[in-house]
C-alpha cells in the first residue's frame, strides 16, 4: 500500500471511534 502514515493513522481512529475495528495490545513488546 502506497499511504502515507499520518493518513493511515487517522483512518484507522476513525475507523476505531466508529467500533468498526478494535485496538487490541500484542504479547510482543515491540509491537504497537
């Protein structure tokens, strides 16, 4: 994909605020 990341990031709060999509945290520390 060819998105630059601020754009990403703002999509993907969007999505997150809409509860299309759900932040999860990761077992591996260098995962974010």
């Amino acid at each position: 994909m060819n998105i630059e990341p601020p754009t990403l990031t703002r999509t993907l709060c969007r999505m997150e605020s809409l509860d299309l999509i759900v932040r999860k945290e990761g077992s591996d520390k260098r995962e974010k």
